[in-house]
C-alpha cells in the first residue's frame, strides 16, 4: 500500500504544472522584454542576469517531472520534446546573454516545446495510472 502511494501521480502532476507555469513565464518574459528594453535601456543588464536563475528552476523542475513520469507512461517521445526545450532554453542562456533577438528566437520556441511535454506527461501519466486501476 505504501508503495502506491509514493508512486502517486499527484508529484508528477505538481511538477507539470510548475513547469508549464515556468515556460509561460519565460514566453511571458521574452515577449515582453523587447518593448521593456526598448522602453528603459538600464533594465537590460537586470533582465539578462534573470534567465540563469530561471534556467535553474526550469532545469530542475523537468527533472522532477518527466523523470518520475516517464517510469510511468514510458514515452521517450516526451522525454525527447523535453530536452529538445532544454537544449533551447539553455543555448539562449548561455550563448545569446545580451542579444534580444536571439535569446527569444531560441526561448519561445524551447518554452513552447517545453509546456507541452510538461502538458503530455503530466496526460500520460494519468492516462497510465487510470489503464492501471491505479486511483489517486
């Protein structure tokens, strides 16, 4: 019995769910940031140093999710949607720090890609446990 509930989708589906709210947040935050930068220029060094400690948390919290989640559903199909989001999240942030343009080219679309693996998981997951008889 103790077993089933640590193996509970509710941390998964916790974990989707801040990981979709992390990448509207940085598709939020890069939409914006040209019109603010172009607005007041002084925030550009604030705003550039945000994306690392942001990164952090995104990083994170996808680790705490499709990991769990995968030994759930086993679709490497989200796990691969997943890094592919990473991947651009993190080439923006260590690679075009400073350069708007290409920041949010790579950003949005990571962010994009990241919320709906976020979103699948957080589906598959359920849609096992429900096949299992699993109840939550």
């Amino acid at each position: 019995m103790a077993a089933e509930r640590v193996s509970s989708p509710h941390n998964h589906v916790v974990g989707d769910s801040v990981g979709q709210a992390l990448s509207l947040i940085c598709i939020i935050h890069c939409l914006a940031a040209p019109f603010v930068l172009a607005a007041m220029p002084t925030l550009s060094h604030f705003m550039g140093g945000f994306h690392p400690v942001l990164l952090v948390f995104v990083v994170g919290t996808a680790l705490w999710a499709f990991i769990p989640g995968y030994k759930h559903h086993r679709r490497p199909s989200i796990i691969v949607a997943a890094l592919v989001g990473v991947t651009l999240l993190t080439l923006a942030t260590l690679l075009f720090e400073g350069d708007v343009l290409m920041e949010s080219a790579l950003t949005i679309p990571g962010a994009a890609v990241l919320m709906w693996a976020h979103w699948k998981n957080r589906r598959c997951v359920h849609d096992a446990h429900a096949h299992h008889g699993h109840s939550h």
